[in-house]
C-alpha cells in the first residue's frame, strides 16, 4: 500500500503576501484557495501562485516543518524559496 505524502507550502498572494499551509493533495488545495473556498487570509487575497513545497511522510513531520517556516522571517521565507 503507497502511504499517503503530506505537503507543506508557500503561496504568493496577490499582494505579494506569503502564505504557508500544508495538505495532503497539492493540487486541489491551491485550486480551494483560488476559488475562496481555502483559508481565511488568502480568500481576500486571491489569485494565489505556488512558489515552494516540501514532501513529508508523515503529518506529524508536515505539521513540524509548517510551523518552522511560519516562524520565519519573510527575508528567511525569501531565502528558502531560492533554493
């Protein structure tokens, strides 16, 4: 049995605001948030752009990592979209 991937990633909000969130399916989950159905902040900051993902085993590891990044700095977030 394949084990399901859990994503954490990075949004560029139509203001050039950086959202970070995490899922199970990528694609449906940046589909949401462009059509308002997604999280609270990017409903009003709409279109949304993936810039950055991350790929973790479990949900544990995703949720981890999500707030790390939260806690960055936007020069932090900047840096690590670069790579």
């Amino acid at each position: 049995m394949e084990e399901k991937k859990h994503y954490v990633y990075i949004l560029k909000c139509s203001n050039g605001s950086l959202y970070t969130g995490w899922t199970t399916d990528l694609q449906a989950r940046i589909k949401a948030h462009n059509q308002g159905v997604g999280a609270k902040y990017t409903r009003s900051h709409r279109p949304v752009e993936l810039v950055y993902y991350e790929t973790f085993k479990s949900r544990s590891d995703a949720l981890k990592r999500e707030a790390q990044i939260k806690k960055l700095r936007r020069t932090e977030k900047l840096i690590l979209l670069q790579k």
